[in-house]
C-alpha cells in the first residue's frame, strides 16, 4: 500500500509504530548531516527526518518542492514541538523513501501566504486548490451541501434531477445557447434555473422537491456570480407563504448548526420591501448594525414610528436641500469627534462616479447637548437639535445627510451606510444575521418599452387579494408618465427572499396554478397567445389536469458558503471558477472549435466587426 496514515493523522499516542505515509513536499530544510522535510497532504503536514546515512541519498536525488514522496519509518517525539500543528508533537524518522514523482518549480508558493496573483492561481488552478486555505473553503462548501441534504431528507424532500438541455424562453438574463446537431438550425438552452420543471414536478404530485444544482446565465460578471452557479432549489406543494418561511428558516438555522456550530434560536426579522427600501435604502439591508435612513422629504406614513421631517428643513433658503427631490440623513453612533480632514475624505468618498453625489452635509451632536454643523448659516440651533431628534442621533453622534435625484440619492445614502458601517467595524465577518423581505411589488414598469416587466419572475403570484385586481383590470398604459397610478404599480408578489448580512441568499414565491391567472400574467408582460403557447405551452397545458396550489424558494449555494467563511467572493468557494471575464484561464475557454464541428452543426461563423 502507499501509505498506513494520512500526513495529518499522526499523533504521541502513535509513538514506536512503525507507518507509510506520501504525500507533498511543502518545505526542505537542511541541518548539517541531517534534513527535515514537512511532507503534506490533503489532511495536515507531518514533519519527516532524514538521519545521515539517508542524507547521501538525498544529494545524489535532491527533493524539491512540490515532490511526491513515499516515505517508511517510525514514530517519534519531536524535540521542538510545533503547537500550531496538529502532528507537532512527532516526527517521522525516516527509514526509506522513493520519489513517485518529480516536479518543476511552482509558478507560486503553494501555502496559505502565496506569493501568486489571482490570474496566475486561476491560471494553475490545480496547484492553488493544495493550499490548505482554499482546500478549508471546499470542505466547507462540502459540509453546507451534506448539512442541506440531510435537513431536506430528514422533511421528506426527494432530490430529483432536471435537465440542463432545455428550451430557451428568454427572460432576465441571457440564455447560453447549445446548437443541437441531430435539429439542424435548432438550438438547446442551458438553464437559468430548473423553474418550470419543479412546477411540472407539484403537478406530477411530488409534492416535496430539492436539487443542489447547477444554473447558467449569460450576464456581465461580478464578484458574487459566475456564468455556471449552483443554487439549492426547493419546492412544495399544498402550502402557503407562512409553510415556506418556516420550512426554510429551519433549513439555514440548521446549516448554521451543523456547519458553523452556531446555535440560531431567535425568530428570523421580516420586514416589507417597502419598509427595506425606505429605511435602509435597498431590498436586502445589513441589519446588523443601525443607522436607519430618514428622508427628510417624505411623510412620515412611510415610516412607523418616525416623525414627519420634511418641516426641519424646509423655508431656510438653502438651496441644496429645496431643490433636492430627496434629501436623506443618518445617523452615525460616536463620529461627531470626527476632524475636518475625516469629514472632507467622506465628502470625497460619496463624490465618486460610482457613488455620484455632488457634496455633504454633515451636522455634529456634541457631548455637551450643542450642534455643530456644515450648514449653520442657513439653520438655527434649534432646527439642527429638531433634525438630530428625527434622526434618532444621541449627543457624540455625526448626522451625516446627502441630497440630489430620490434613486441616485436612496442608493448613495445605502452604500454610505454600509460604508459607515464597515469603517466602524459594525459588519462582523463573524456576526450572522437573518431577515425575510416580503411583499415585493409583482411588476416594474420598463418606460424605454412601454410596458409591465415582472419583478421576480412571470410564475409567481400575486397576494391572494389582489388577484382579482390583476384579473379585472387590463395592462395598458395610455400615459407612461403616470404609470404609478395604474391598479398594477399597486399589486404585491406573494414572493419573499432571505438576506443575511445584507446579501440575498435566497428567494422564492407562491406560483400560479390556474391556467387562467397564467396566462392573464403573460398578456401583462406582452405575450400574445401565440407566443404564450409556443413558449410556455407545456405549462399551460399542464394547468389543465390538477395543478395544486404551490410555492418554492431557491438559495444562491456558492453565495452561502462565502458568507459563512468569511469571503467577498463566491470564486473563492468554487473548484474552478471562470474570471471577471467569463473565461476558465486554466482550460483557455470558450475557445474556437474546428471547421468539421461547424459542418456536422450545419453553422457558418459571421463574425461582425
């Protein structure tokens, strides 16, 4: 056999026996006469010492790094432990070894340090993947995926495959495209998700449904998502909103046990999209620190509990905030210490294009119960003591307050507070907070096109009492510019996605059953019959034969994983990610192919300048 125990299973219990191990060589360190190796493997790294005679051998075949090495010998104490090591209490004192293979030099260093960018560890993703930091992210991904599977079987989910050839029904994001040689002209796509099947699924009367599976979409590229992505897609059937929620709740507070040993025994937050939207500034808010929004020119019916400010700044002639459409202040705990040149940086920071605002104002709550302020010449004490109270700011606290078009202004005033939030070390990596975003408005309105887009997608249903204002009232718009004043813009998604630590891991909705609604919610987004039934005949006509009520939820796994260990990046919890680019810089693809392929395709390539 190649080997008795694995590099990190060795401990003084094993003292006198005699072992076989092989594996890596991480380090080669030469001591006079003798030579200490730290061999490696998937499991940990064991110390191995090469006496004199041995020696001789290595001179003659000298090991290198990144060798794999077989080595005999027995168990010894070590004379200078290693606490940092599991094994550091032993050593191997070699009797024989034999090289199994050589290697070049490693275009990095293979350890948790490396000196290797990330072009060049996609590049060489094989070697990146023994360094034990990314070797500890796969096995938590493992671990997330068994503790899910486990849950899911234990509440009598069946995990059934779907297929990945299907038909393409652009909606969102691009489809990838798979020409289909035995149709010529034809073309398969690869799935965004397996949406239609699991719904096919409750009606076959498999009434609990899972897949870990992979999805695909055709989308410009960013730190959390990838073009192949792996989701945890779930369906039930005979259910309501409130079944889903608690089915799902338990599914990630178990995951947090198993996974990260973190008991989650409070009820998980919920708050509507609108409250999200309104007090934080974006659908998938951080809730682990404070600092709510307060638009100072919105009533106060938009918040609870939040006295109407609009009256504090209005009548003070300072033009920055009249002219404004919005003008939007927070509250930041103990920054009111903050120097001039702290001020003038965070000034900066929210001019960045990416950020877009054209100034700051900031007002200081001192200690002593006195206001401080960049706009003290337009408003008295008093005012900056009455903004302070709306604003929830205690004495030491900064207010800080941008103003400008209401979207550019909700999204800068969100991101100034994350930001706030960061540099205040209030978004702890090890800090988990859960919350359900519900009642998402069911439509957008795209003004470029002039008509209804779903929010979530043309399968989920309305809130129960509003379906008959989707069905009684007709989509059209004769007036783009007073499109909010349509039934539509009123109508709610029975739909709810789960945030953690201000990322969304997951959402779902209640789906239509009825055939009826279905198609109704087509004729919505602009789907004639014709291409109703060519695209979604299937569906439809499935609706036709018993159709149960149904709903499901599907959580971004790659996403999961990176909350839990800590990363920015979902490539940092995938064996072989693609670039920012789309591309596999290992594999060199997508890649040309040959001129036969393109004949037995029956394709001509005309490249377009």
């Amino acid at each position: 056999m190649f080997r008795t125990h694995t590099c990190g299973e060795l401990r003084a219990s094993h003292q006198s026996q005699s072992v076989t191990l092989a594996g890596w060589v991480q380090t080669v360190r030469k001591f006079g006469s003798i030579t200490f190796v730290d061999l490696r493997d998937r499991y940990g790294i064991t110390q191995l010492l090469f006496n004199e005679s041995l020696n001789t051998e290595l001179e003659k075949t000298p090991l290198g790094r990144e060798f794999v090495l077989q080595v005999a010998g027995e168990v010894a104490e070590r004379s200078n432990k290693n606490l940092q090591l599991p094994t550091g209490d032993i050593e191997i004192l070699v009797q024989s070894f034999t090289i199994l293979n050589a290697s070049a030099t490693p275009p990095f260093t293979i350890q948790d340090d490396t000196d290797g960018g990330d072009d060049l560890r996609m590049k060489y993703r094989y070697l990146d993947l023994r360094r034990t930091a990314v070797r500890k992210n796969l096995e938590l991904r493992y671990a997330v995926n068994r503790a899910a599977r486990n849950y899911l079987h234990q509440q009598e989910f069946l995990d059934i495959e779907t297929p990945f050839l299907i038909k393409s029904t652009p909606e969102g994001a691009r489809d990838f495209v798979v020409p289909s040689r035995m149709n010529p002209g034809q073309f398969y796509a690869l799935p965004q998700s397996p949406q239609t099947f699991k719904q096919l699924l409750m009606v076959s009367g498999y009434d609990r449904y899972y897949q870990i599976v992979k999805c695909f979409r055709d989308e410009d590229l960013r730190a959390d998502r990838q073009p192949e992505f792996t989701q945890i897609d779930c369906e039930m059937a005979f259910v309501e909103q409130e079944d889903i929620l608690q089915m799902f709740e338990g599914l990630i507070k178990s995951i947090f046990k198993e996974v990260k040993g973190i008991e989650y025994t409070e009820s998980v937050q919920r708050m509507t999209w609108e409250e999200a939207m309104w007090t934080y500034g974006n659908d998938k808010p951080d809730i682990r620190f404070g600092m709510q929004l307060l638009n100072l020119k919105k009533p106060e019916s938009v918040y609870r509990d939040r006295t109407d400010a609009r009256a504090l700044i209005d009548g003070a002639d300072f033009k920055v905030f009249d002219e404004a459409e919005s003008v939007i202040a927070l509250a930041v705990p103990g920054a009111a210490e903050y120097t001039r040149k702290q001020t003038d940086e965070l000034t900066d920071w929210v001019k960045r294009p990416q950020i877009g605002m054209k100034g700051l104002v900031f007002i200081k709550c001192l200690a002593d119960g006195t206001f401080k302020s960049s706009v003290d010449k337009f408003y008295s004490e008093e005012r900056l003591k009455s903004i302070a109270s709306a604003c929830g700011a205690q004495p030491g606290d900064l207010i800080l307050i941008v103003a400008g078009p209401e979207e550019r202004t909700r999204k800068a005033a969100s991101e100034l507070r994350l930001e706030m939030g960061e540099r205040l070390g209030l978004r702890k990596k090890d800090e988990f907070k859960l919350l359900w975003v519900l009642d998402f408005p069911l439509f957008e309105y795209d003004e470029d096109g002039n008509r209804w887009v779903a929010r979530h997608h043309p399968f989920t249903a309305p809130k129960p009492l509003q379906i008959a204002t989707m069905i009684e009232n007709e989509p059209s718009i004769t007036d783009a510019s007073k499109y909010l004043d349509h039934p539509y813009a009123q109508i709610k998604a029975n739909a709810y996605d789960m945030v953690l630590n201000g990322n969304e891991i997951g959402g779902g909705s209640i789906r239509i059953y009825q055939r009826e609604l279905q198609e109704k919610m087509f004729a919505a987004l602009g789907m004639d019959k014709e291409e109703q039934q060519h695209k979604f005949g299937f569906l439809l006509g499935a609706f036709e034969y018993g159709a149960p009520p149904h709903g499901g939820i599907a959580f971004g796994f790659d996403r999961l994983c990176s909350i839990l260990g800590g990363s920015e990046s979902i490539r940092d919890f995938i064996a072989f990610p693609k670039n920012n680019a789309g591309r596999d810089v290992m594999l060199d693809a997508p890649a040309t192919i040959d001129d036969k392929q393109f004949d037995e395709l029956q394709i001509r390539l005309d490249l377009k300048s």
